[in-house]
C-alpha cells in the first residue's frame, strides 16, 4: 500500500467488547437450535397457512423429512424426524438473551453516542474517495492488519449497521409473530408480515444472511491476524 498512511486503530470500548460476545453466544445459539428445529419441517410457505399438504415455495435439503413419501389417507408413509422440543426451548431461551443484551447495546450506543460515530455512515462516508479507499483496503489484506479495529470504513459500518439495526430486530420481529401467545395479544404483526408462515420465510432468509455475515466475518479475523484481533475484542489493544 505505498503512498498511503494509516493511523493506529483505536481500541474496541469495554463495553462493545463485553456484548459483543454475548451477542455471538446468543447468535450462534440461535442458529445452532434453529437449523435442528428447521430439520423437522424443512419447508417454507407464503402466506398464513403451510402443511405438507400445501406448496412450499422453498424446500430445503435437510433432515430425512427432506421430499418425504407423502401420505396415505390420514397416515404418514414415512418416519418423521420430530424431537426437537429440547431445541425449541433453547431457542426462546437464547433469543431472550440476544434482545436484553441487543437492548442493552442500544442504550449504551446511542447514550455514549456510538453508534453516530462509529456505526451509522455519514454523508462523508460515501464520497467516491472514500469507498474506493475501503475496497482498496479490503482487497489487500496488508493494510486491513494495520488499521483493523475503529474507526470503521464505510463497508464495515454498513455491514455492521444492517446486522445490529435491522437483520437482528427482523428476526425478533419474525420470531415472535410464529407465536400464536403473542399474536393473540398483538395479532398486528400477523398483518405486518402476511401471515405467520409468511413470517418463517422472511426468518430462516435472514438467518441465512446471518451466516453469511457470521462466516465472512470470522474469515476476516482469521485473514487479518487472528491473535491481534481477538486480543482487541477481549483485553483491548
């Protein structure tokens, strides 16, 4: 990277570092339980209703409830994986985890004003100037093991800012609207997503996207100095 200077990262604040992990335990908690609990109706609909009696707009390749043999009379003609209620609590318990701590995280960030300066892009931040020298930085790893850490360019403050501000509240969102408790009290959210097979699609789509992130992410800890940047994310420096 010759011809540019990078200033030395500024250490991840105490407080990110801390919910930051739990945010990761209660992320890949959720997808561990949620993949187990898709095994056992690896199918997705649109709309208020889906059985396996109804189209699937989606059909996943998972489990050997996966293109079942369909049914005779009233009778299954194969063996349905269905031992998931171990995983179905897991689940709830882990999505609690994530809304106290993404609540926490809120507060903390708009109170110390972190999210304005380092999450939330500027209108500075989309100069072409700029862009081009974050993919430049991202194309060459060399300079991403220098400057990693705050403050963040412009691909890391959108990415970051889609998965804390928007991907995470649409899970929770989409979550609560399968339950038929809270959409008795609060039958809204059956309206805003079309209905609550409507609102599984739109979930499993996001949690998709989420392991993307999770995958790319950890990736790029890996590519650009595991050590340092763990350190980062746990003592600081």
């Amino acid at each position: 990277m010759s011809g540019h200077v990078f200033a030395p990262a500024a250490a991840h604040p105490r407080t990110v570092r801390g919910l930051h992990w739990f945010l990761a335990a209660s992320v890949l908690t959720l997808m561990f339980s949620g993949f187990v609990i898709l095994m056992a109706h690896p199918r997705l609909y649109w709309g208020k209703t889906g059985n396996d009696l109804t189209p699937a707009i989606i059909e996943l390749p998972i489990g050997r409830n996966y293109k079942h043999g369909g049914w005779v009379g009233e009778m299954r003609t194969y063996d349905i994986f269905n031992k998931n209620g171990w995983a179905r609590s897991l689940h709830f318990l882990a999505a609690w985890f994530l809304v106290l701590t993404g609540l926490v995280y809120l507060a903390w960030g708009i109170g110390s004003g972190h999210l304005w300066t380092h999450i939330i892009p500027r209108m500075r931040d989309f100069s072409p100037q700029r862009i081009r020298e974050d993919f430049r930085k991202h194309l060459h790893l060399s300079a991403l093991r220098v400057t990693g850490g705050l403050p963040y360019g412009i691909i890391q403050k959108l990415t970051y800012g889609l998965v804390l501000l928007i991907a995470l509240p649409l899970m929770v969102l989409t979550g609560l609207t399968m339950s038929p408790a809270v959409t008795a009290a609060h039958p809204g959210l059956l309206d805003l997503f079309g209905g609550s097979q409507s609102a599984r699609t739109i979930h499993f789509i996001v949690f998709a996207a989420l392991v993307l992130f999770v995958i790319i992410h950890v990736s790029m800890v890996v590519l650009t100095g595991f050590k340092r940047q763990i350190r980062s994310m746990t003592i600081g420096g």
